[in-house]
C-alpha cells in the first residue's frame, strides 16, 4: 500500500519496516553497502531511509519482503537457484541502469523479482514443480517446459502475482517481457531490454565456464541493447566487484572472489574471439555475391588494386580475364530467371574447380563474371582460360530432372607486366573488355588475348 500510495512519507516507510526486525535489519545492511552508503553510515531504521530516500527504501523493502514471503514456502534447489540468480541480475540491472541512465531501484527491484514466478510454482505444486525443474539448468529451456506442462511460464504467473500485489504496471510488465526483446524503441523498452539481459549475465556467473551462456549473453546484449562484447566484458567487471557486496546483503553465495575473477577473464576472452568470428563472418558476406556465393566487383576491385600494385614493385606479370556467357539472355527467355539463376551457379561451380590457389574469381554483374591471375603471364593465362572454356562446353546444366542444356563461355585476358610501362586498373579492365569484344566477334566459345593498352 505505502509503495502505491505517492504521499508516502519517510516517516511512513521507517515506521512500516520498523514493525518488522528481520526487514529492518536488511534495511540497514543495505543503506550501509556500497549499493547506497553516502557520508555517514545509518545506525538505525530512521537514518537509513533517510539515507536511501523514499523511493530507493521502498523498492528496496518490497524486494525483500515480497521474495521472502514465498521464500519461506519454497524449498529445495530452486528456491536456492532463483536467489542466486535473481541476486546477481538484480546487480546486472544496478549496473546497466547506470550505463542507460535508466531509474536504478525500480531496475534493480525488477531485476531481483523478475523470476518470482519459480517461487510461485514451486509453492504451487511442491514436489511436482522440483521435480520437473530440477534436471534443466537452462533458463529458457525452464520457461518452455514449464509453459508445456503448466500452461503458463514463470514469466505470466510473476506477471500476475506482481499486479496482485498492486506493483505499478511498468514493473509487472518488465517481469513479463523479461524472457524476450521488446518490439518498441522506447524509454520502456530499454527499461525491459535491460532486465531481459540482466538474466543472461546472472546465467553465465551461475554457470562458470559455459561458454554456451557467455555466447548467450553476448547475443542478448548486442541485440537488445546494442553493447559490444568489450562494454559486456565491461558491465561484467563491474558485477564482479559489487557482487561480494549483494552476496551479503542477501545472504546467498554465488561464487567466490577468485572464481569471479577467473570468469569474467574467461567471459571477455571468449567474447572478444566470438566477435572476432562474427566480424569474419560478416566480411564474408560483405564480399561474396549473394547468387552464386563467389567474390563480388567490390571486393575483386580492391584486391586488383593490390595486386597491380604488388606486382609492380616486384615485377611479376598479372593477368586479368573478362568472361561473358553466350547468348544467356536466351536462355532467361526461354526458360526463365530462375533456371537462369540455377544455370549460373552451376556455371560458377564448373569455373571454380578449375581454378589454381590464389586466383580469383568474381561476379562482375550479370552473366559477366571476372577472374584474377596473379603472377601469371599471358600465355599461361590463355592456357587457362581455354581449358575452362572448353570444360564448360561439355558440362550439362540440368533445368529440371528431365532436362539441361548447353553454355558456353567467351573470355577477354589482359596482363599486366608483359609490355613494360605502367598498367592501371582501368587500363587492365579496358583491355580485357576489347579482347573479350574480340572473342564475341570471332563467333563467342573463344578466347582472346589484349594487344595492347589505351591510357583513355
């Protein structure tokens, strides 16, 4: 009631917990903590809600009394799981509520009561919930199989216990949303995204040396909340050093010191080497061709560029081919764009296993494709490029179970190194657009070679 009522006074608050010594005496840990320990320390219940202020005192009396009251029902290791995990996303909620800016105590009340639904069921069903529970130590994995043989998730039912006992909706609504990313990009939506996480790094303290819950946490954190694998590191260490602190002011033992500190090494490592992967991963994608999966023009174009240059300096030979695929604006027509489309993978596919290592091979636009040959001279990349396009004459590129049909190729080369003076890459790329010119010009399925090089 005095948490509902805005004319809720100091005065009020000291008085209601004074009646209780057990909360009272939580009361003062905590105003004594370095969660809220300002100048001088509170020797009783007054001067600690003086020190806390009203809000803070509040938040802070309903988390211990609405959890100790079901508390005291429940018994067995998930009542022992929830406090832990509930203790250490609460400190998760402290500290990201600092980084967003977001209201400390109502986070970190949200955070310690997010999963007192558990507590609920547990109540509920006695030994039937601890014995369901007891074998899954994954939190989601928990939420799933509790909606499957109850009905309803600890989430739906800490949701209504919440609003039963008059909680203000924002922080009902965080206990429900707490198991998934809200949609809206909103104050609210942080709020909830920051209690969403906080579950996750409360999963990777209770599970030293899981990289499953570090690689978790670190998808939730990116995803929801847009931080980097060197701020989750961060926010970890700050848990770290506040976590002895929530361990005694709750009475619960999460893990000790040494064993904090080896984790959060191990966390950020194994953090940064999984943003390092993804960071590979997306360059990948960034320079592949989203048909065929070979190189795209952008990445090809860098490394000509490189490649001109290298050889250069060293005075090796580079050569450089354009390849067309004849008539294929017929077979598009005849067969249409997705036949077209299959036919050009299987094309590509054919090419690239012919290739050496260190050539390239690119898609250029189209049914044009493009293909690097470093340290090749002409006539060995004209050795090439006939052997690939007679190997794509013979190939069948299957239509439909029943049917395929014939492609053939024309290929332009051009290389750099063999005529003295200095190559650009446009000078290269004009090049081989004439001899490729050229081989359509002789009757396509050919190969030709630049005779020479326009600076315009």
């Amino acid at each position: 009631e005095l948490a509902n009522d805005p004319a809720t006074n100091l005065m009020q608050i000291a008085d209601c917990v004074a009646c209780d010594p057990a909360l009272a005496t939580k009361i003062l840990k905590a105003a004594n903590s370095p969660l809220y320990t300002r100048r001088r320390s509170a020797t009783n219940v007054r001067q600690a809600v003086n020190l806390m202020g009203t809000h803070a005192a509040t938040s802070i009396a309903l988390s211990f009394s609405l959890a100790r009251n079901l508390s005291d029902a429940a018994t067995g290791g998930n009542a022992t799981r929830y406090w832990k995990r509930s203790v250490c996303a609460a400190l998760a909620c402290r500290v990201l509520a600092e980084r967003f800016e977001l209201d400390r105590d109502d986070l970190f009340l949200v955070g310690l009561l997010q999963d007192i639904g558990i507590l609920a069921l547990n109540t509920a069903f006695g030994e039937r919930y601890a014995r369901f529970a007891e074998p899954i130590t994954d939190h989601d994995e928990l939420l799933r199989a509790e909606r499957a043989e109850f009905g309803s998730g600890h989430d739906e039912v800490g949701y209504w216990l919440l609003k039963r006992w008059n909680l203000p909706d924002h922080i009902a609504l965080a206990c429900l949303t707490s198991h998934g990313q809200p949609q809206a990009r909103d104050r609210q939506a942080l709020f909830d995204s920051c209690v969403a996480v906080s579950g996750y790094f409360a999963d990777v303290f209770l599970n030293p040396g899981d990289s499953v819950s570090t690689l978790k946490l670190g998808h939730a954190a990116l995803q929801w909340l847009r931080l980097e694998p060197a701020a989750v590191a961060a926010v970890m260490d700050e848990m770290r050093a506040g976590l002895q602190e929530m361990q005694d002011l709750f009475d619960v033992s999460v893990i000790d010191a040494h064993q904090a500190d080896a984790l959060v090494a191990e966390a950020r490592e194994l953090l940064l080497v999984a943003n390092l992967g993804q960071m590979r991963d997306l360059d990948q994608r960034t320079q592949r061709d989203g048909l065929t999966g070979i190189y795209n023009r952008t990445h090809f174009e860098r490394v000509l560029r490189e490649e001109l240059d290298a050889a250069a300096r060293h005075g090796w030979p580079l050569s450089l081919a354009l390849i067309d695929v004849d008539h294929f604006k017929h077979v598009n027509d005849a067969h249409g764009h997705a036949a077209g489309d299959s036919a050009l993978i299987s094309l590509t596919r054919v090419i690239s296993a012919q290739l050496r290592n260190g050539d390239l091979f690119a898609r250029y636009g189209g049914e044009e494709f493009i293909l690097l040959l470093p340290g090749t001279p002409a006539d060995t990349a004209s050795a090439v490029l006939t052997r690939i396009k007679d190997t794509v004459a013979k190939f069948d590129y299957p239509l439909s179970d029943a049917e395929s049909l014939k492609l053939t190729i024309s290929a332009g080369i051009a290389t750099a190194g063999d005529t003295g003076g200095t190559i650009t890459a446009d000078m290269l790329l004009r090049a081989a657009d004439a001899a490729l010119y050229a081989a359509k010009h002789k009757g396509r399925n050919q190969v030709a070679a630049a005779t020479e090089f326009s600076a315009r």
